[in-house]
C-alpha cells in the first residue's frame, strides 16, 4: 500500500512523488510559501565571445559544450505546439550522446513528441514535467514511464522555476528568429509564432541556455522577445517547425449546432449579467466554441456601443478585428493561434506580447488572471459540486494537458462552455475523474441543455434572475444527461496503486494525481 | 439456417455498425468495440444480450463497433440486423415513452420552421430540437440512401419514442408509396404528429395513407389524431393541388418542394423563384381554400442568410405561414421573418379590443373607427397576436395594460 493522505479538496494524495516529498492540496490561498526565490550562477561577459557570436556547429556541440549529464533536467517550449521539430531532434541528439535519466520539463508536449516515446522506452528520458497532449499522455497512463508526470499550469511552472521546485540544467529554445548573441523573438522567420513567452523564465533561471533557429539574422534581433544576455549558445537547423502546424492560416468556427447554442448562451450570459459594460475586459481560448462566442460577444458589444479595455489572447483574428474595429483598446497576448495574430502582434503595438510572468505568475505581487472580468474556459468534466477537470478522459486517460486553465480560473467570473455530453460520454457528472479547478472558483457552467451558476455566486444568480437565459441546476442537467446516456457511467478501471502522474494547483500542492489504466 | 446481416455505420460519431451472424449452435457470442468501453461496456454487452434473448435467438455471433452510440440507436442498430435475418418476426424491442415526450401537437399551431433532419444520421437528430423549430421532420425520404431506408426506420420509430425534441412537432416524411405504408408501421404507433406525403400528385395518394393510418390506429388504440402535410412536387401536383389539400380531414398545411417541382416543369431554380410563382400561389390559393396551413419550400443555401430573409420576405407577402429549414441556423431566422410587424400587432390589438368592445355592448356588428370588421379579420388578428406572444413581443396580460394605458 502507497502512503499518503487526503488533501483538502478530499483527494488522495502519496506522500512522496518522484521519492520528493509533496504537500498536498490546502484549499484555494491557503498555501503561503516563503523564503529566497531560486537564483542562476553568476555569469561573466569575459566567457564569452567578445564578438558576440555564440554560434555553435550543432545542437550535439552545444549540450556537449553545456556539460549535459545523467539525470539532469532539459526544457523546452511549445510555441510551435503540433508543428514542433526541435524536441525531436534534441532528444535523438542526447540518445546519441549516450545520456540517460534525463527530465524533460516541456511547457507542454504535442502529438507530433510521439517519437520521444522511444527515448523514455530506452531511459534516455526518465519522465516528463508538463502537459502531455495525446501519445505521451497515453504511454504516461499505461504506466510505462518510468518516473511520474507531473502537470502544471502555465503559471505553475512559472513559479515551480521561480522557487527552485524545479531547477533547469539545460533550457532550449526554439526560435524563429535569432541573431548570433542568441537576442531572438517569434515574430518573423517562416517558423513565426508570435512570441515566446514560455521559454521567459527558463531563459532567465537555467544554468544553460541553447537557442534554436532556422532564421540567423545580423545582431540586433528585434525586438528582443528573448535576451541574448541570458543565452550561452546559438544553434542553426533547417526547419525548426512546421509552419502549417504551428500557426493555422485561419482558425475555424464550430460548426456543430450544439456548441454554437452555448457559445451564444455564453455570450448572453455576459451580457444579462451586466459584466459586459464599457471597459470591461475578458478572455477565451481558440477553440471552436470560444471562436463562436467572440462572434456573438462582437455582436451585442456593437449593438450596445461597449467597447473592451483589453481582451486576453490566445490571439486569433477574431480577436484582431475587435483591436481593429475598435471594440478593444489592447490584446494582451500569451500565444498567437493564427497568422492574423502574428501580423497583428507584429505591426499592431496594442497587441502586446505577455508571459506567465505577467499574466499567471503566482511568486508575484499580483498577477492580471485576478483582473479579467470573465473568462471562458472548456473542461473534460464538470462535477455537481462544480469542480472540473481539464486532463483526463472519463476513462481515466490522460490525455490533455493543463495549459492556462487553472491560472484564468481566479477571473472574476469564470465561465465553461462546454456540451452536456460527448456522444456517449457525460460531461457533467458526480464527482471528476481528475481534480484540477476546484468548484470555489467556477462561477457558471453553459451547456447546450442550460446555464448553471454556481450557487456561492448570489450575485451573478441576482444579476440575471429577470433574463430569459435557460438558468438550471446543475444536477438538473446532470439528471438529464445520464437519461439521455443511459444511466450513470461505470467508474473508470484504473489501478489505485499505482499513480502514474501528479497534478498540482498554482501554489505548488497537489490537488490529485492520475492513475495508471488498466 | 446460417443467416447474415449489418446495420449502420463504422467510424462515425454518436453511431455503431452491427453485425450479426445466426449459427446452428455454439450460443451466443457479443465481441464489443467500443469508444465508451469502461463507461458503458458492460451497459451495451448487457442490452445486445437482452435483445437476443427477447427476439428469441439462442445462437448467434453479434459483433459491435461503436461509435459512442445512444441507447436509442443501439438498439436500433441491433433490431435492423435481427429483422434483416428474421423478416417474419413481428416482435419489437420498445424503450417506454418518457412522460416528457407525451405532448400533443395542436392542429392549429404555428408551423412556421420545420427542421430535415436525415433518418439515418442518429448525430444530426439528438440535438434537432434544441433550436426549437416549431417541427423537426425525421427524413425516410431523399435524405436516406436507398440501401438503409430500412435500418433508418428503426432509428426514426427509436427517436420518435426516446428523443426529447423539446416541445417541436414530431414530423416524419416517409417514402413515396408503396413503399411509404409500410413506413407508416414504424412511425404512427410511435407518437408521431404528422407525417409528410412526398410527391403528393393527386388525392388519391392522401387517401391511401390516411386509410392506412387509421388503420393503425384502430389497432393500436392511439386516441390522437396523426396528422398529414402534403408535399407537392410536381405540375400534376399543383393542377390538384386543392384535390390534395381537401382529400383528408387530418391534413392540416400543405407545402411545395421546389427543387424537384423546377426539375418537373424543364426550368431552372432561381433565387427570385419566378419559375414557380405560379404554382406557390396556387399552393396558397388551394390551402387557404381548404382551411390549411400554407408552407413554403425549403431554403437550400444555408451560407446565404440575406436570401433567405428576402425569400421568407416574399414567401409571407404570398400568404405562406412557414418555411422549411435544412440547417438550425436558419430556425431563428425563419421565427424572425415570419414575426408580425409593430403595426400589425397594433392595428390587431385595436381589432381584438374592439370585438370585445362590442360583446360587452351585445353589439353583433364590429367596428373599427368607420370600417366593418368581418370574421376572417378577427380570426387574423387573433392569430397574429398569438404568434406576437410565442416571439415575446407582446406580454400575456397585453389587455390589461392597454387598458390601463388607455385610461
């Protein structure tokens, strides 16, 4: 039998993961850490190239030159998402060099890592610490890896870096654009991508940084995204990306009659609920249902004359026709999802480029999550009790990663739009398979069959108690959901024994951890 | 005694293919593919069993790949293979009718939207209802390839029994006859409302359906009436047209498809549609002359939300009441176009209150200033206040604050 305890959230959480001790779950701002944040050696110019050209003849070179060893921790960061070729190409470099053990800290692994597979398979790689999207988070399930994953979000690995929990030997940085002191941003190049805002904090707090491009540009590289003060070595490959993949040329709309319904309910929420006012501010992700409802928001916004101070990205060119049209003052952008975004960020100084550090950071005094009016989120599962769960199937896979979710959930009004159920499969069911936002911070659930808000936020339910929006109580839907389904799905079959993955809240506890399925 | 049969699709969402193989002996085996597997496994390898035993099979390989599959369509699935095997079966495996499904449809009420929906495409019909048209047609017809019209009647008779549709009229267009009938058997018995008659060409062709319904009625003790809406289709169609919109005392609106009714008369479809102003007149003509409901055609560019507002414009300056739809985008759109004008609700309001006026004086003649106000008017104005209140532009208790307003 595991040792271990439940956390405050009622969830059972092992003593140790990784063999390091874990503080489990204390309840939301319950959790004060304090101390000395983490800090990089002391470096000097003199070790340097006086020229300032840090170019090395490859990325073998350069780990060998940053004295890459067993078991030490590699980042890397996905502003190129499905379309990255770089963790590829440095993970058979180090199999190659005959390195074992290693951590990857990624900010989140794609589908197209699946290859890395056969690195962890071989014990080049020991585990992973981020988001595992797709193969990766099927292997991790299976319990194949042989360390424990552990998920945080944006702003969660942010502080993990900060506070020392996780302390990166080797950053690598892909970059679509680059000068040879390793100065480099994401704007330009045929890999662009916006900006680079997940590789900040590993640039600043690494003993070693490699910065990858396939577009070597004469010093100065502007605007520097990425300080060459902080790079050791600069790196050139022929494709670091695959632009298709990295950007979408232009991100879709659903189609699907059902989430088009929620998307409006969403927006009709926000505007019955009176947060959409003059100067108001809010944020959605670049999925289809989030893209439907920044149509609809557009539309009452203009209908009523209100004009947004600023929206929070993912940048999509939904969102850069309302910085152009004037319905908001600024985008504050963590990632560019299509080539609008990046000509907007480009050209546009409205459209400004913001990094966990600004937006998420929890080692800080303050951080603009808080700000947001509203944010519009999905979710795999929403429990009656309000908690969600962003990582894992109903069946216990995990397949998701955390991104920025558990960051934007401290909105003032958090919102998630998503369908009642998925063929077969119940959203909104009894309890999560997988905690990962505690129900204290999820303010209103929009489904196709009807609007629950959370019964703690009296205000919002007083705000629209005379709209004719289709108000329910969650376990309402969730009575009418397993009707349609056919009764309540069977638990998921997983081995209670074995925990295959950790995930932590923004503080740094535990809130659950993921088991391996049977 | 080695029988073999399939139904449905592999591979597609909120579906399953079935496939089942009747065997001398070895009992029964299930071998279950499915995307819910930990979920509902266990749920679908226990309702297939139940069904085999229901339809009193003892040996027998089922294979299933599913899809995500509802209830409803599983067991439709699985009944179209057991019927395909066995056509001499006349058992069927019936979920009960939840109470919530139990409404009726007035014959008077409003038909303004319609929804297609195709019969075989079990993803399209779960969420049909959540736009709220005010009728979704589970299509046998077009939208159904000739090689599944039957399997498609087991999720349609399934769907009309199990799926919530919130309130819409159940509507079902079945095939032109004969094959048409036997659809019958699977949809009247089943809380069906009102069945569409495709290429309605004479009275005749509403008599034999009307025939057989009540049939089917009497058989199966249905106390509510099922009503008809004639589709016409055709140049014969629209000569006898008021033949088919009198042929039946359950035929409640009658409606035109334009598409086939262009192909017929050797013209091409046009957005102005002068090609069938005639025979849309007629169609109002024949309806109205008949006391039914007139309906337009269907809308077919779904990308195109300007031309469908002219066309539903133009389609209630003709007189029709309703339009069909072929994509849910397009409900609201319909719901808004057919919505009575300000001045019509007004000049309504002032005609109602008048005739009130009027009972309270035990006057039998109503006026409105120096005009006479015939039946007719009052029976419109009646209508358009009704659909007034169902667009939320008028509150129930109007009356009341006219009248205190007016004092």
């Amino acid at each position: 039998m595991l040792k271990g305890s439940n956390n405050a959230a009622g969830r059972w959480i092992p003593e140790e993961i990784n063999e390091k001790a874990v503080v489990p779950f204390k309840g939301v701002g319950n959790h004060i850490p304090a101390g000395q944040k983490a800090s990089p050696p002391v470096f000097s110019c003199d070790n340097y190239p006086r020229d300032g050209n840090k170019v090395v003849q490859d990325l073998h070179e350069a780990l060998k030159l940053a004295g890459l060893q067993d078991g030490m921790t590699v980042s890397t960061h996905h502003h190129f998402r499905d379309g990255d070729k770089v963790a590829n190409v440095l993970f058979d470099t180090i199999a190659e060099m005959g390195i074992k053990n290693i951590r990857w800290y990624p900010s989140a692994s794609f589908p197209c890592h699946a290859p890395i597979i056969k690195h962890l398979e071989s014990g080049t790689v020991h585990h992973i610490e981020g988001s595992m999207n797709g193969p990766l988070g099927e292997f991790c399930s299976r319990g194949k890896m042989k360390g424990q994953g552990v998920l945080r979000s944006h702003g969660g690995r942010y502080r993990a870096v900060q506070d020392g929990e996780v302390h990166v030997d080797v950053a690598v940085i892909a970059a679509p654009t680059s000068d040879p002191f390793g100065n480099a941003n994401g704007l330009t190049g045929k890999s662009a991508c916006g900006l680079l805002g997940f590789a900040l904090a590993d640039s600043q707090y690494a003993d070693k940084v490699i910065v990858v491009t396939d577009n070597l540009i004469s010093f100065p590289c502007i605007p520097w995204q990425i300080h060459g003060n902080y790079v050791d070595y600069v790196v050139t490959m022929d494709e670091i990306g695959d632009p298709a993949k990295i950007v979408s040329g232009t991100t879709q709309i659903t189609r699907s009659p059902a989430r088009l319904l929620i998307a409006e309910y969403t927006a009709r929420f926000i505007k019955e609920a009176g947060i959409m006012k003059d100067r108001f501010s809010f944020q959605a992700g670049a999925g289809g249902t989030a893209l439907a409802f920044v149509t609809y928001l557009k539309k009452f916004m203009k209908e009523a004359n209100v004009k947004a101070r600023f929206v929070r990205g993912g940048s999509t060119k939904y969102l850069v026709e309302l910085l152009e049209e004037g319905l908001t003052d600024y985008i504050l952008d963590g990632q560019t999802f299509d080539l609008n975004g990046v000509r907007s960020m480009r050209e546009n100084p409205h459209h400004v480029n913001t990094s966990p550090f600004t937006s998420y950071n929890y080692h800080s005094k303050g951080n603009f999550a808080s700000i947001v009016d509203a944010v519009v989120l999905g979710a795999t599962e929403i429990d009656v009790n309000f908690n969600a769960n962003v990582v894992t199937h109903s069946d216990g896979m995990l397949l998701h990663g955390i991104g920025g979710w558990q960051d934007c959930l401290f909105s003032k009004c958090t919102i998630l739009a998503v369908p009642s159920f998925r063929d077969r499969i119940p959203v909104i069911v009894d309890r999560v398979t997988t905690l990962c936002g505690p129900g204290d911070l999820i303010d209103v659930v929009v489904t196709e069959k009807g609007i629950a808000v959370n019964p703690r936020r009296n205000d919002l339910l007083d705000a629209v108690k005379y709209s004719n929006l289709p108000l329910q109580p969650i376990e309402e839907i969730k009575r009418e959901v397993e009707n349609v389904c056919g009764g309540k799905p069977a638990p998921p079959k997983v081995d209670k024994d074995h925990v295959v993955a950790a995930i932590q809240w923004v503080d740094g506890t535990m809130i659950d951890v993921v088991y391996k399925v049977l | 005694m080695e029988k073999i049969a399939e139904a449905g699709k592999k591979e597609t969402a909120s579906d399953c293919w079935v496939h089942l193989e009747i065997k001398d002996s070895g009992g029964i085996t299930i071998d279950l593919k499915s995307k819910v597997e930990s979920l509902y496994g266990e749920s679908i390898r226990n309702k297939a069993a139940e069904m085999l035993k229901f339809f009193k099979i003892k040996n027998a390989a089922l294979r299933i790949e599913d899809s995500g599959s509802l209830p409803f369509v599983l067991t439709a699935r699985i009944e179209a293979t057991v019927k395909k095997c066995f056509p001499q079966k006349k058992e069927e495996f019936l979920a009960p009718i939840p109470q919530k499904n139990l409404y009726r449809a007035e014959r008077e009420r409003f038909r303004r939207s319609r929804l297609y929906v195709p019969g075989d495409q079990p993803r399209l019909i779960i969420n049909a209802g959540l736009y709220n048209p005010d009728g979704i047609i589970l299509d046998l017809e077009d939208a159904v390839a000739p090689s599944v019209k039957e399997s498609a009647r087991y999720i349609v008779r399934n769907a009309l029994r199990e799926v919530d549709f919130l309130g819409g009229e159940r509507m079902v267009r079945i095939n032109q006859l004969p094959m048409g009938i036997t659809d019958l058997d699977f949809v009247v018995p089943h809380g069906v409302h009102t069945v569409l008659i495709p290429k309605c060409e004479n009275a005749d062709t509403v008599k034999e359906v009307d025939v057989h319904i009540q049939v089917l009625r009497t058989q199966h003790k249905i106390k509510d009436n099922v009503y008809l809406m004639p589709i016409i289709e055709s140049s014969l169609g629209v000569i006898n047209a008021y033949g088919i919109a009198t042929a039946s005392p359950s035929t409640v609106a009658l409606t035109i498809g334009l598409e086939d009714f262009t192909a017929d008369i050797g013209a091409e479809r046009t957005l102005e549609g002068r090609e069938s102003f005639l025979a849309r007149n007629q169609v109002v003509l024949a309806a109205r002359a008949a006391g039914i409901q007139p309906i337009d055609s269907v809308f077919s560019d779904v990308s195109d939300e300007e031309g469908l507002k002219e066309s539903i414009c133009e389609a209630k300056s003709l007189g029709f009441e309703g339009k069909g739809c072929i994509h849910p985008s397009q409900i609201r759109i319909v719901h808004e176009g057919f919505a009575p004008s300000m001045s019509e609700i007004n000049r309504a309001k002032k005609i109602i209150l008048a005739l009130e006026e009027a009972k309270k004086k035990g006057s039998g003649v109503v006026a409105l200033g120096s005009k006479m106000i015939d039946p007719p008017v009052v029976k419109r104005a009646e209508r358009i206040l009704k659909l007034a209140f169902v667009n939320n532009q008028i509150p129930a208790n109007w009356k009341e604050k006219e009248n205190v307003e007016g004092k």
